[in-house]
C-alpha cells in the first residue's frame, strides 16, 4: 500500500508535486500517467524517501521509506535503468545490492532467471542494451521480493516480447496481493496491463480511477455516415445524443492507403463513402442509431462504434 | 551495518577505477628508486654533507595520500555521476549507514595497500643506497614508526577524499580538491608570518604522519598532536558528508 497525502514539492519556486493525494492499493496494477514533467517521477522518489517534500507525506506500508525496518523486502524500484555503473557485471551489481540488504546469492541467480538475463550475468553491463539494462533494472527491484513495487517506464527499450513478458509479470505481482505502481507513456500497453490509473498534470491529480470506467467513459461515440445528415442528425438528437461532424472524415473524402491518419481518429478504411456527411454520436449505442435511421427513413453507408483508446482519452482530460 | 559493509566492499571490488589506482601506486616506488639513486651517485661523488636518503618515504610523500585519497573519491563519486547513488539509497535503511560503511572499506584497503607502499618503498631506497651510510634501519629512532604511521595517513586520505566527492557530487570537483588542498600550504607558508607558516605546512597528511612518527624536524607539532589533527580529518570529513547526504535531495 502506498499512500500519499497533500504531497507538495518545491524546487526553488518550482512547484514539482502540488498537493497530491492518491492511493495504490495492493492486488492491483495500477498506471501513474502524466505528460513529461507532470511530476510522475518526482512523486516516486517522494515516494522512495529519497526528495523530502516541502508539505505532505507519501508513506510505504503505513511509514515513510526511511523508516522501514527491511526496506528491500518491503519496497522494490526501478527509476531509471541507465542509472547503473558499466564497469561492473550484471551478477555484482545485483551482488552488491542484494548484500545490502541481506539477501543471499541463490535469489540473485533466481532473479536473473526471472528477467532472462542468466545468459549475460556476467558480462558488463556497459555492453548491454537498453532493453537489456531494462531487465536489469527490474531484477534489482525483484531482489526482495517485496510487496510493493515502484517502476518508472520500464517498458521502455523493451522489444515486443520483453513488453508482453512484463506485463504478464506484474499482473501475476498484482495478483499475489502485491502493490505495483507503475508509469508509461505507452497508453495501449498502459490500458493493458494496469486495473487503476493515476493521471496527473502539472504535480496535480487529474484522475484516480479504474481503467474500464475511465475508457467507458470516453467510449461512447457511434460514427454513422448518411446522405441524410441533416435529418438523421435532428431525430438523433430527439433521441438525446449529441451529435458532432466527424472530424478528419469529411464526407467522400477516402482516406489514402498506407497515410497516417489524424490524431484522434479511429482508423478503418472507408469503403464506401458516398455523399454521406460523417456524424460523430455520443449518448447512443450503434444499435439504437441504426434504427433511428430506419425509423426516419435515412440511408446509412457507414454505421461503426467508435472505441476512444486510452491516449485519446488522456489526451482530452489533461488537455 | 555489516550487511551494508559487504555490499561496499563488492563494489569496491568490481570498480575498475579501484584497480587503476592500486597500480599507480606503484609510481611512488619507482619515484622513490630514482630518487635515491640520485642522491646515491651524489653521495659518490661528493662523500657526506648532500641529503640523507633515510627510510626513502619523504622521497615520494606526496603521492600516497593523493593516490589513495582518488580511492575514497571513486568510492562514491561513480554513484553520483550515474544517478545510481538513487538504486543504493532506495536499499537501505539510513544514509549515514552507507557512508560508514564505505569509510570503513575505503580505510581499510587504503591502510592494507598504504602499509604495504610504505614498506615496499623502504626496502626500495634501502635496496639502492645499498651499503652507503645514507639509509635508515628499523633499529634506528622513528624509522619503523614512520613507515607505519605513512600507511595509517593513507587510510585518512582515503576518508578524505570520500569525504570529499560526497559533499562535491563530483569526479572532476573531488579530484581538482584533493589535489589543490595538499597542494595549498605550501604556496600558503610563504607569505603567512611565522608561526603561522610552520603550523600550516604541518597539517599536510605526509608531514602528520611523521610528526606522528616523532621524525626529527618533521614540523610545529608533537606525536599527540599530529594524532588529533589526523583524527579530525576523518571526522570532519565524515560529519560534513553525513549532513550533505542527509540533507540533499538524491
């Protein structure tokens, strides 16, 4: 469990962390997003004991770090990964480590096991890729085994099959009761792995809820294409939707293979377009638009639910 | 504690930079041969009245407690540039701890290496004056104690200087210092009226050591003294990193 409270942080007259308050409950993953200096990796070293807030408290367990009787065995971090001394092998680094803490060598041979890096242990890590250094990182945080886990973006530099692993590793974590926080910027791996997520914005919380309610809530658009725009539109808003043009998908402009698409639109290629006027619905399901159509005598060339991915919808709330 | 000990003592010994300065040492015993050689082809030339070799170590005095004194700095100063100095913390308990426990391996490896640069180089100068009357013996006043009392000014150079990067946060900083700091009294003796010039050439670390040694005209203080003033060192250097690391953000 970690709970933070108030948390305020200056530097200088920089406000870093303005009067946070969140908590990260155990079983869970739960996601901390935040556009770049948000104040995501400030909170976790507020977190971690090692900044001293200005005001507030951010508490391990019920304690701050610094009173933690066995810190390894309670907390487990990953900050930054490049944050290692090359000179020495992966085998003395977590070596070392794992001594501080009383931890013997047969779980660092185990946690080098577990990130896949038993192959490389004792080469040095300054010949190791990020993606490896990744791994290398997250097995420091392991070496505890600890109930609570602290990771800034450790997918980064992951290839697609390190990504998959880790996110299968911190929800078995999750689901041995364990508290993982954890930050990313990849919003799809993101709306993946974590059950809760944190958004905050300029050291503030914008958000403290669940991912499914938090993608419900911004999942409600239905995109239907007419050539009776105008009509549909009126007999839909009857209905109570809120009707807005589609934007980026003008009415028979096709768009062009292989193009990225705009920035906040759903992507699907358009087949048959028409002269129908695209309609962005909200407050409908596809179902009862289609009929409405039906019932008011208007022709449908396009009807599709319009899923809002989580970038989309972290986009709009920390617009 | 000992836990934390253990875990500075396998970095000390997985750093490169640990090994790079352990070998340079080996300067001071070359420094020391050519040195005496010098002075032992005056001596044949010229018979008594040049220098005195004696047990060799003020020969090359001055390299020591800079050398081991880099020991301390890399000790932790790798830490800082890195940012891993941030991974240690999150894994223990208290700062000050870690601190200790790097002072003790630090002084430990200094004081085992240093005793053993300061026997080398007796038996080095005594190996070349050869049976010249210009060297010392063991037998004679302070000759063994100084020998002894160069490797204990090690082990406080090594405190010094991790002492040092903890309240610089850097290589190149704790580097220009621990080479400035000896460096300072004697460009400070001149212009200081005496005995103010006296008391500050003696507080270099070589000098300490041989007034601890009870050298004959080794400088303004008595073994007792030299012995606080050494002690100090290390605490001050201590204290001041302790409070540095205690009250900083990492």
């Amino acid at each position: 469990m970690i709970e933070v409270t108030d948390l305020t942080k200056l530097y200088g007259s920089t406000r870093a962390v303005s009067g946070l308050t969140f908590r990260v409950k155990p079983g869970q993953v739960t996601g901390f997003l935040g556009h770049n200096g948000a104040g995501k990796s400030t909170t976790m070293r507020l977190i971690l004991g090692l900044h001293t807030p200005t005001a507030g408290k951010a508490l391990i367990n019920g304690v701050r770090k610094q009173e933690l009787r066995d810190p390894m065995r309670e907390v487990g971090a990953m900050l930054d990964a490049a944050e290692v001394q090359g000179g020495r092998s992966a085998f003395a680094h977590l070596q070392a480590l794992a001594y501080a803490g009383g931890i013997g060598r047969r779980r660092v041979v185990a946690v080098l096991e577990e990130v896949g890096l038993a192959g490389a242990a004792r080469k040095r890590i300054a010949g190791f890729s990020q993606g490896m250094r990744q791994r290398l990182g997250i097995a420091a945080a392991l070496l505890g085994d600890p109930g609570v886990l602290i990771l800034d973006e450790p997918v980064n530099g992951l290839d697609p099959d390190g990504i998959r692993w880790l996110r299968t590793l911190l929800r078995s974590l999750a689901a041995e009761g364990r508290t993982v926080l954890l930050s990313s910027h990849l919003m799809t791996e993101m709306s993946l792995t974590a059950d809760r997520l944190i958004i905050i914005g300029r050291g503030r919380l914008i958000e403290d809820t669940t991912t499914a309610d938090l993608l419900a809530r911004f999942q409600s658009g239905v995109l239907v294409r007419s050539p009776h725009a105008a009509r549909l539109s009126r007999a839909l808003e009857a209905a109570g939707a809120t009707i807005r043009p589609a934007e980026g998908a003008d009415a028979g402009e096709e768009p062009v293979p292989g193009r990225p698409a705009e920035a906040g639109v759903d992507v699907r290629p358009i087949r048959d377009v028409g002269a129908g006027a695209g309609l962005l619905v909200t407050g409908l399901t596809a179902a009862a638009v289609g009929d409405i159509a039906l019932a008011n005598g208007c022709g449908v060339h396009e009807l599709v639910s319009r899923r809002t991915s989580l970038e989309e919808a972290f986009m709009e709330i920390t617009r | 504690m000992s836990n934390v000990v253990a875990s500075e003592w396998l970095k000390l010994r997985s750093l490169r930079a640990t090994y790079y300065v352990l070998a340079s040492t080996l300067s001071a015993l070359a420094l020391t041969g050519f040195a005496a050689y010098s002075i032992s082809r005056y001596f044949d030339a010229n018979g008594p009245g040049g220098d005195p070799v004696g047990t060799g170590l003020s020969l090359s005095a001055d390299i020591p407690p800079v050398l081991f004194g880099m020991l301390g700095v890399f000790a932790i100063s790798g830490e800082y540039a890195t940012g891993m100095i941030r991974l240690t913390l999150t894994t223990i308990r208290s700062r000050w701890t870690l601190l200790l426990a790097k002072a003790a391996v630090v002084a430990a490896v200094a004081a085992v290496a240093g005793q053993v640069l300061a026997f080398a180089t007796y038996f080095t100068a005594q190996a070349v004056v050869a049976e010249r009357p210009i060297g010392a013996s063991f037998a004679e006043h302070a000759a063994l104690a100084e020998v002894l009392t160069t490797g204990a000014g090690s082990a406080v150079a090594a405190v010094l200087g991790l002492g040092l990067a903890t309240v610089l946060r850097s290589t190149p900083g704790a580097l220009i210092a621990l080479v400035v700091l000896p460096l300072s009294p004697t460009v400070l003796e001149r212009f200081l009226p005496a005995p103010w010039n006296d008391w500050i050439s003696s507080l270099t670390i070589p000098s300490l050591a041989r007034q601890l040694a009870a050298v004959p005209d080794a400088g303004a203080f008595g073994p007792s003294t030299a012995a606080v003033i050494l002690v100090g060192y290390v605490v001050v250097s201590l204290l001041l990193a302790t409070l540095a690391i205690n009250h900083r953000d990492a």
